[in-house]
C-alpha cells in the first residue's frame, strides 16, 4: 500500500509519496492560480483522453482548504 498526497499553493506544486519505506517528493515550480470547482473534476483519470487513468484501487480521498506540511 501507498500513500499519495498531492499539496498545490499559488507558487507550486509537490507530489508526495510514501511506498512503506521511504517518503519521496517531486516539485512542480510552476505558480498556480485559483481555480473554479463548478464543474466536474476527477480522481485518477484524464477526462481530456481517457487512456490516461489510474489502474487499481483509491481509498481514503480528502480535500482540505490550505496546503499541509509533509508531516
């Protein structure tokens, strides 16, 4: 089991990963405005070409208002 948790705040963006051993991260510098949730959004799948979705199973998704620490 793995655990995923994606933080986005207005100067980037970081992808942490935990695989029960060890914790990694990869940083996206880009800035990142805000973003209107009045449409559809989706977890583990690319609605602009769906080939692109994840294969297995996701448990556990949470959204909070404010980035976290990887803590």
């Amino acid at each position: 089991m793995s655990y995923v948790a994606w933080v986005v705040d207005p100067e980037k963006a970081v992808i942490y990963l935990h695989d029960g051993t060890a914790l990694r991260s990869a940083t996206n510098s880009v800035p990142h405005g805000l973003l209107d949730f009045a449409s559809d959004w989706f977890v583990g799948q690319d609605p602009g070409d769906p080939a692109r979705r994840y294969r297995g199973a996701i448990d556990e998704i949470a959204i909070w208002t404010h980035a976290l620490s990887p803590g």
